[in-house]
C-alpha cells in the first residue's frame, strides 16, 4: 500500500477513480454526504470542488492505493480562523469495498494525524454515523466521544440516525 498526498496537479488524473469510490461508499451505505442515486456527474462535481479546495491551504487530501488502484481516501480541514489553529477536523475516509479489512483506513487514518502533526495541529474532530464499524475504528485509534444528535443524518432509505462527535488530541 501507497499512501501519498495529492495536489492540484496530481489530483486531476485521479478524478475517475475518486469518482468512482465516492459512487462505491454511497451505494454501499457510507454516510459520507451523499444519498442516492448519485450520478457520476455529481461525484465528479465533489471532487472537482475538492481540487479546488486543495489548491489552498486549509484542506489536506490523501488516498492509499494498492498498485494502480485507489483504494481509499481521508481529508482533513485545516481550522483557518487564528483561535483555531490548533486544531483540524477529519473528513469523508473512504475505503472501496474491494479493499476493506487490509488495514487501509486505520493506514489512512495514521497518515492524516502526521499531516495534522505537520500543520501544527493537536486537536482533532470527527464525526460519524452511531453505530457504523467506523465509530469503533475511531474509538480503537483513541478518539474519544464528545457527544451525539439524534436525527442528524439521512440514509440511502431515507431514515434519520444519530450522530457521533468525536475528537482527539495529539500528543
């Protein structure tokens, strides 16, 4: 496994691939922002907006991939306000069906705390679907609860779930 940070430059010929794992989470029940049907055209619309957005300097795109594959991706947002720059929120970790249980989100995971770590950053958010195997994922890698909304996300069969906020802080 290859982990390694995008750019704007490196991020345009993977536009395909990104678009075709956001399709895969989704269909597959990620709560990642998305409900479906989701077209190409609109996974490929997010990514453009993330290209857009790695061009600045307050969001951090990484993927894995195994040989030519893309296997998975993690974001984090850098804080760009000064009574925030300590800290950094964690966003869309992604891992295609065809990779999961390798070990790739907690790699991805591990590698976006380092870049955090790089940015100065100590305090680290999340959230995620109460309930999905990646609160556990998060737990193990020692986020901490900080607490939920009942009814704050929809599924792909339209019913409302709680969400956990978590948080980290890096030594």
């Amino acid at each position: 496994m290859n982990i390694q940070r995008l750019t704007p430059q490196t991020i345009l010929p993977e536009l395909p691939k990104l678009t075709s794992l956001l399709q895969n989470a989704v269909v597959n029940g990620a709560s990642v922002g998305f409900l479906l049907p989701l077209s190409e055209d609109e996974a490929l619309a997010y990514w453009q907006d993330v290209a857009k957005a790695i061009e600045g300097p307050h969001r951090i795109l990484l993927v894995a991939k195994m040989d030519d594959d893309l296997a998975g991706t993690v974001q984090l947002d850098l804080a760009s306000r000064a009574n925030g720059s300590h800290r950094a929120e964690i966003a869309k970790l992604m891992v295609h069906t065809s990779f999961r249980g390798q070990g790739i989100a907690k790699a991805l995971m591990n590698a976006i705390e380092q870049e955090a770590r790089q940015a100065g950053r100590t305090t680290l958010v999340l959230d995620t679907r109460e309930g999905d195997p990646s609160e556990s994922l998060y737990a193990k890698l020692g986020y901490h609860r900080a607490g939920t909304i009942p009814e704050y996300a929809r599924s792909i069969n339209g019913q409302l779930h709680a969400t956990v906020f978590m948080y980290k802080l890096l030594k």
